[in-house]
C-alpha cells in the first residue's frame, strides 16, 4: 500500500508534527521505524508489527538529520536505547488510537 496523504496526516499526529527521534520541528520526511531492509526478518508472526512494511504503525514523521543517519539501522541501534525507543513507539502510536495487537 502506498504512503497517501491521509496516511501522511494520521503518521504527523503521533508526534505534533515533529520527528519522532528528536523532537525537531523540521520533519519533513516519513521514515519507516522498521527499514525496509530490515523488514523480511521481521515480519514474523507475533511481533507486534506483523503486517505490511507501509503501515501506519510503522511509519513517523522524521527530520531529515535523523532519517539519514538511521537509513537501515534497527531503531534500536540508531536510538542507542531498546526500552525508550519502543516506549516511544507504542506512546505515539497509541496517541492516534492504534493498539499494539492491530
Ligand atoms: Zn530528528
């Protein structure tokens, strides 16, 4: 599924319009939280982002600092803190009314 203007509208919701890793009112770019690249491992059954690569749930409003210094890191690894980055993500997404089993 493509990235639509909806969508656009709905993924700058999450975070008032600013990136989602630090806080910049300059983003401007959507950045896939799971990499494309990284994707395939994992979209398994039971993980929490178990679906298409363009969800909604996968995808934050980034500056475009922090969207090319992540580029295919895990967020994890861009973020350099599992707990925070994941708490993060499930914050944001549920500011938008999405739970973490859909
Ligand atoms: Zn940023």
């Amino acid at each position: 599924m493509e990235i639509t203007q909806a969508k656009v509208i709905r993924i700058s919701q999450k975070t008032n319009g600013r990136c989602f890793y630090c806080n910049s009112k300059k983003a401007v770019e959507v950045d896939h939280f799971i990499s494309k690249s990284k994707w395939k491992e994992w979209d398994l059954e039971g993980t929490p982002l178990k679906g298409e690569l363009n969800t909604i749930k996968n995808l934050f409003l980034a500056c475009a600092e922090c969207n090319r210094s992540k580029h295919n890191k895990c967020p994890e690894d861009f973020f350099g803190n599992s707990y925070k980055i994941w708490n993060r993500y499930y914050r944001a997404n549920k500011r938008i009314g999405l739970q973490q089993n859909n």
